[in-house]
C-alpha cells in the first residue's frame, strides 16, 4: 500500500507542476498519461503474472525455475519496452489527434508522450524488478525504491518550472530520471548477475499462460479508458481537466485495494503451490473486507476534501465542479471497484488469468463505453453518465468473478 501510494504521489506532483503551465497542458498531459497508463497496465499484468509464478515456485521450493522466470520476464519487458517506445515516439501525435484533442493540447501531449513513453523502460524495468522482489517476501525494497524517486521527482520537477521555466519538458524529464534512479536501487537487491546468466530469446508457456490474458485483461481495460476519455473530450477541456485532477485525487481511494490485491495475487499462489484450499478461502476473504474498509474511509475522506483539494489544481469554476463528480462517483464505487480488484488477483493467484479478461472487456466495452456514451452525450448527464457507466461495469465484474469463485471452492469449477 506504501508503495502504492508513493507511485500516486508522483502522479499527483507531476499533475499539480503541470497545473501551474496552464490548463491545456494538464490537459495535454492527462490525455498523454492515459496512453502511459496502457503502458503501465501490460507492465503490471507482467509483473502480476510472474509475481504468481514466483511465489508458486518458492512454495515447491523450486529456487532454478524462480531465476528463469525472473529471467524470462526481464526479456518480455525489454521487448515490450521497445514497441511501446517506438509507438510513443513515431505516433504519439496521431493518437492523441485521433482522440479528437484541440490542436494545442495535442501538442502538449505527444511532447510529454515522446519523452516519458519513448523511455518507458524506466518504468517497466522498475515494475519486473519490484514484482520480483515482492514475491520473494521482501515487499520493503521496492517501497525505498518508490520513496527515493519521489522525493527526486519532487524535487527536480520543481525545479525545471519553477527555476529554470523548462514546462512540460522539464516534467518529463525528471520523472524518467527519477524513475531509473530507482531502477539502480532495486537491481542492486537482485541477483542481476545470475538473471541475466538464465536469459535467451524465449518465453515459457507457463508464464505466457497467466501473463497473456492479464495483459490482455489490462490492456482492455486501459484501451477502454482511452476511449472513455475521447467521450469525455466532447464536454470541453474544462471537464478533461477536471476529469483529469478528480482521478488525480481518487487515485488515492484505490490504493489500499491494489495494495492488498497485490499481496493476494502472492499469497493465494504461495497457498496454491502447498495445496492449501481453505487458506486461500480465508485469504480472498480477508482481502475484500479490508480493502472495503479501508478505500471507503479514504475516499470518503478525499471527497469530504475535495473542493479545497481540487483547488490546488485549478480555480477554474467549471473544472473543479467536474473534479467533484468524479470524487462521487469515485467514493460511492469504491465496493464494486474492491470486489473487482480482489477476485481478479485471487483468479490470478489461481493461474487462471482468462476469467478476469473475459470479465474485463465485457464490461468495460459493452457495459462502460456503451452506456457511458448513452448516458453522458444521448442523454446529455454528461460526465456524470460516463461515471455511473463506471460502477455499472465495476459491479458487473465484481459480481461475475464471484460468482465464478464460489462455483470454485464448492466444486473446483474454473481451474
């Protein structure tokens, strides 16, 4: 959850540093981030997927299968790192003008997509790298990790608009910077050396198995957003803007749920690889009521905040009302948004990573696009349609994935 929460901190000073240029850039940055956050999500579906493998192996006591895993991950994201950066430098513009931007926030945001997406690696690396270490029951490392580059990102994105006036370049640059700085940490903790021994140009089907339908699963996920965000475009770059700063804030409400369905992915496989059906019970269990507790009292607490919070950002009238929406919105989901976020680890944890993909692009392009479409521009609720989309397709997929848990444990179905 610590580290969870340093990772957002960065979004948010990223996005309050931004704020300060202007509201075309945030909103040029938000648009660009979205791509990023694609990015991000086949980084993290990898990282879930061979945090999985890892902690199954510890639990048979396998140390070699743990390195070639490691391995292998550290090749598909050195791969996946250079199509991505190849995709934000070549065409980063055309996407963003495809999602139908004005002209000056398209250049804002391709500007921040060639700098931050071309050197995506930073921020793959890091994800594999802290996946490793995570799974192998030291959680601590990549937290350090995360607060070091933090401060620095802090401290050197200050510095390049209020100092030196380098805008969103400067921005850019000192969160690839930090990124990498925290990358040397956490290698350090390795056994490098051995890794890169065990590499070669191939994947194991074990892990193509999980990682495929958890990548695919996040990329319909991100993709979707992406759209959702073309939809939101539509209501002016006031309300991207203040789309933009409300998940901003809100990203604080997912933080425990992510933190915990990170652990779960970890100890449901561990529980799994010593053949341990009711501890897995209890684990899944366990997970959603502390993840309902705990992302209830701080999304209540962001959106009690919210209009000083908001404020920080902007003093735009109509921005801050958008951001309010999404505070809403965002707190009264927080139920369906955990149930979502653990039964996707536990089926993760399983080895079966096909449920949650399935689930996923069900809802997000039939439930949450189509909807959000009919409800925000049909029938003019505007952003508000487009989140009420939302906890109608977090609600579906939590609901499917438990009930496909529960056929699970009474009958072993979906294994």
């Amino acid at each position: 959850m610590a580290e969870n929460l340093l990772q957002m901190l960065m979004g948010v000073v990223d996005n309050y540093l931004v704020a300060q240029i202007g509201l075309v850039a945030v909103s040029g940055v938000s648009v660009a981030n979205n791509i990023i956050t694609i990015y991000q999500a086949v980084f993290i579906a990898l990282g879930a997927a061979i945090s999985s493998l890892i902690a199954k192996s510890r639990g048979e006591k396998d140390n070699q299968k743990v390195l070639r895993y490691q391995a292998e991950a550290i090749f598909a994201t050195l791969v996946l790192s250079l199509v991505l950066g190849l995709i934000s430098l070549l065409g980063g513009k055309s996407i963003l003008s495809f999602l139908g931007t004005e002209a000056n926030v398209t250049q804002a945001g391709s500007f921040y997509l060639a700098i931050v997406g071309g050197l995506i690696v930073s921020l793959g690396l890091m994800t594999s790298f802290g996946a490793f270490l995570r799974a192998q029951g030291k959680p601590r490392l990549p937290m350090y990790a995360s607060l070091l580059s933090n401060l620095l990102n802090a401290i050197l994105s200050a510095l390049t608009v209020f100092i030196f006036h380098w805008g969103i370049a400067g921005v850019a640059g000192a969160t690839v910077l930090s990124r990498f700085l925290g990358l040397l940490l956490m290698a350090s903790q390795l056994p490098i050396f051995s890794i890169i021994r065990k590499m070669r140009p191939t994947v194991d089907t074990d892990l193509l198995k999980v990682a495929l339908p958890a990548a695919g699963e996040r990329l319909m996920m991100r993709a979707g957003d992406v759209v959702i965000v073309a939809i939101i475009v539509k209501f002016g770059t006031e309300v991207v803007a203040g789309n933009a700063i409300g998940e901003t804030l809100t990203q604080f409400n997912y933080m425990p749920g992510m933190g915990v369905a990170t652990a779960t992915v970890i100890l449901v496989a561990h529980s799994l690889g010593q053949d341990n059906k009711q501890e897995i019970r209890q684990l899944v269990h366990d997970s959603y009521i502390i993840s309902v507790i705990l992302m209830l009292l701080v999304g209540a607490t962001v959106y009690i905040l919210g209009g000083h919070l908001t404020g920080l950002f902007t003093t735009n009238t109509n921005a801050i009302k958008a951001s309010m929406v999404v505070l809403l919105y965002s707190f009264t989901g927080g139920p369906a948004t955990a149930g979502t976020l653990i039964y996707t680890a536990a089926w993760q944890g399983l080895g079966n990573a096909k449920l949650p993909f399935y689930a996923t692009t069900f809802g997000m392009w039939v439930i949450r696009i189509i909807t959000g479409y009919l409800l925000g521009i049909t029938f003019s609720m505007g952003l508000a349609g487009v989140w009420i989309a939302t906890i109608l397709d977090n609600v579906f997929r939590w609901g499917f994935l438990y009930y496909r848990y529960q056929l699970y444990q009474i009958k072993g179905v979906g294994i």
